[in-house]
C-alpha cells in the first residue's frame, strides 16, 4: 500500500518551491518588467490623452463661444448697415424731391412767365390783326 512519508512530502514541498522562485526570478521577472513597464506608458500615453481630450475640449467650447461673439457682431453690422442705408436713402431721397420740387415750382414760374409773355403778345398780334381787318373791312378804324 501506499505509505505517506512526512520527509518526502517536505522535499517535495521545498522542490517544488524553489522550482517557482526559479521560475519567477527568471521566466516571470523579466516578463512582469516588462509588463509594467508596458503599463506605465498606457497610462501616460492615456494621461496625455486625457490631457489632449481635455484641451479639445476646452477649445473646442473656446471656439463656439468666439463663433457666437462673431454672429452676434455680424447680425450688429448687418443692423446697422441696413439701418444707415435706409436713414441715407431716405435723405437722398428727401434731397432728391426737394430739388425736384424747386426745380418743378422754378419751371412753373418760367411756365408762367412765357405764357404772360406769348398772352400779352397774342394780345398785341390780336389788336394788330383786328387792325388789319377793320382797315381791310371799313378802310379805317371804327372809334
């Protein structure tokens, strides 16, 4: 049968013990060096990543908010632009009718002053005419 020996098992034990630490001094120690050395860049390279994440991020709102500034100064300019040309035209155009209207009460006068002109000298074509005629007809005036 089989018999348990306490020695045996012991050797076993101690064999069996210096097998891992050979094996975790020269197999595993390298390899979980090089582990955590892979690990630390990870999280520096994830650090870096938060850190650019960040950065984008806090850009990013920097930049909306300068693009609202910006919309909000261009819809400004627009207003005022649009509101200066109005007032302008609106002046131009006051300019404009009171010249149009000096010039229009300037040609009535001329207006009618031409047509005293022509009416006093229709009048004196008329009495000349009516002359003309009366000598023509009775060989003299009728007074």
């Amino acid at each position: 049968m089989l018999e348990f020996d306490p020695i045996v098992f012991l050797a076993h034990c101690a064999v069996f013990l210096c097998g891992v630490m050979i094996f975790d001094r020269l197999l595993f120690g390298p390899v979980y060096r090089i582990l955590e050395l892979r690990r630390t860049r990870l999280n520096i390279e994830g650090e870096h990543a938060g850190a650019a994440r960040r950065t984008l991020d806090e850009l990013t709102e920097t930049h909306r908010r300068e693009m609202e500034k910006v919309h909000r100064a261009g819809a400004r300019i627009l207003r005022d632009a649009k509101e200066r040309g109005e007032r302008d035209a609106r002046s131009h155009l006051d300019a404009a009718r009171a010249g149009t209207l000096a010039w229009c009460e300037e040609e009535k006068a001329k207006l009618a002053a031409m047509q005293a002109a022509a009416g006093s000298e229709l009048d004196g074509i008329y009495d000349e005419l009516s002359a003309m005629v009366e000598k023509k007809l009775w060989g003299g005036t009728r007074s």
